[in-house]
C-alpha cells in the first residue's frame, strides 16, 4: 500500500471523526459559551484532545494543502470557543 493511500485513509477517518464528533461537540460548546457559561472538565478535557490531534497531523496538513482551509475554521471555533470560555469564566469570577 502506498503512503498516499494511507494518508488518504487517515485523512478519511479524520473527517468522519470531525463530522460526526468533533463538530458537534464544538457547536455545544460554542453555544454554551455564546450562553455566558462556563466550560466543565469534560468540555476542557475535549478541547484538549482536539489540540493534542492537531499538532499530530500538522504535517499530513502540509502535504495535503486541500485540506488546510478546513482546519484553519475549525481552529478558529476551537478558538472562539476558548476565548469566550475564558471571558466567562473572568466574568464568573469577578462577579463571586
């Protein structure tokens, strides 16, 4: 099998994985923020992950340039996301 039929699978299953989980969850998240909530363990436990598998594929992003737009928006909601869960929990704070 050649490395670019395994890169394509992996790319697959990146996809589906972001399809049916990650945004999903990010689109919970970023209403619960955009609420004025605070995010929970399991909330940042996920946005963890999200960070550890983006440094791992990094590099298939290079390879496969195609691809860069869309993890760029996804970044940019991750980012969102914790921007708006760090005001509110500023907020939260504050206000105690």
């Amino acid at each position: 099998m050649s490395e670019e039929t395994v890169d394509q699978g992996v790319i697959q299953a990146i996809v589906d994985r972001l399809e049916k989980l990650r945004l999903p969850m990010a689109l919970q998240l970023q209403d619960k923020v955009n609420k004025g909530e605070t995010l929970n363990d399991l909330d940042l436990a996920f946005l963890e992950n999200v960070m550890n598998d983006s440094r791992k594929i990094g590099g298939m992003l290079d390879k496969y340039p195609a691809w860069q737009p869309l993890a760029a928006r996804m970044m940019s909601l991750y980012n969102e996301i914790t921007t708006k869960a760090l005001e509110n929990e500023q907020n939260s704070s504050n206000s105690s």
